[in-house]
C-alpha cells in the first residue's frame, strides 16, 4: 500500500489537525524526511496556509488542536505542539499545552525548527490599503516612481499586470513596467479588483 493511501485509510480522509474533509495535503513535518508514515500527516489547505504563514491567523480554526494532541502518530503530535504554542495567548491552547506530554525526542523534533517561538503574526505583502497581495495579481500605482538606473518614469495610475512577490522581503514585489521588470515597494500600490 502507498504512503498516501495509508495516510487516507489512517485519517478516514479527514485533515488530522482540524478534522476537515476537502482537498488534503500530504505534509511531512520538518525537518524530517524521507516520507514515513509517522512523520507525514494529511492536512487541509488552511491548515497548510497557517502552519506555513502564507495567511492571516485564524485561531477559531485550531479548536481541534484538543483533540489531535492526544493522538499517538509522531508527526500529528510535534505539529499539534507547534501550533499550541504559537496560540498559548489563547486560554484554551495554553491549558492543552499544559497538559500534553511529548518524550525527550518528539520535544527536540518539534524545537528543531523554531518555528513554535514564532507567534501568530504573518509577514504578509499588502498593498497600500491594507489588501493581501498574491502571486499573478494586477495592481495600481498610486505614485508616480522613478525607475532607478532608467530613464523610465512610472506614472500614477499605471497598470502593473502579473506581479511577482518578493519571497524575503514583503514590502517589495516585481512587476513589468514598459517591458522592464522592476522592484516596486508595496506602499505605492494598490490591489486591481
């Protein structure tokens, strides 16, 4: 039997953090490897999206968390654990985190990344009114720019189609102005409907 087909039979095809039905992720927990069972979980898109920091935090949506922390696959556990700390401001989550119990090498699986330090702030790009970026998206200046090392200036107003986020940096993205790519701040944008 395949690794996802043991991972259906295993979640009864649900998401094992939040147990939603919908289209199903496989994740392997990092920073392990090598696609075992017990370091492999199915999980939904939003739960994917939040352990990733790829969309606003919905703790409401980590309830369930209760309930996952008691499971005895590997994965579900370190995962619950990081997801627990990152909500320990909310009552419920720091009462569960008081009571789950990972052993000495789940523990340093789950610290290996540091990613249950991070809170539930999310870096994301958003334009000048506050709106979520994404990839592939057209946007509007809303000043007029000097291309720096150009004789292009891009006015007020102008259209930039297809933009490209800039992975490490969310104030900046790329888009094609007058057939040059270049580095546009966020702040100086605003999102096409």
């Amino acid at each position: 039997m395949k690794l996802e087909e043991r991972l259906i039979s295993r979640s009864e095809n649900k998401c094992e953090l939040c147990a939603s039905a919908g289209k199903l992720n496989i994740y392997e927990v990092p920073p392990q490897s090598g696609g075992y069972e017990e370091n492999t979980i199915l999980i939904c898109n939003k739960c994917l999206a939040q352990i990733d920091k790829k969309e606003e935090f919905d703790a409401g949506h980590w309830n369930a968390l209760t309930t996952t922390m008691w499971s005895e696959v590997p994965g579900i556990q370190v995962v619950t654990w990081r997801m627990l700390n990152r909500l320990k401001n909310e009552a419920w989550a720091a009462d569960a985190l008081d009571m789950m119990y990972l052993d000495d090498e789940r523990l340093a699986w789950a610290k290996a990344t540091g990613d249950h330090e991070n809170d539930t702030a999310v870096n994301l790009h958003k334009d000048a009114n506050g709106a979520q970026l994404h990839e592939g998206d057209t946007v509007v200046l809303t000043k007029s720019l000097d291309v720096k090392g150009s004789t292009v200036n891009a006015r007020m107003g102008t259209v930039v189609r297809n933009i490209h986020l800039v992975k490490d940096n969310t104030e900046q993205i790329e888009g094609r102005i007058e057939g040059q790519m270049i580095v546009i701040l966020t702040k100086y944008v605003r999102r096409q409907a």
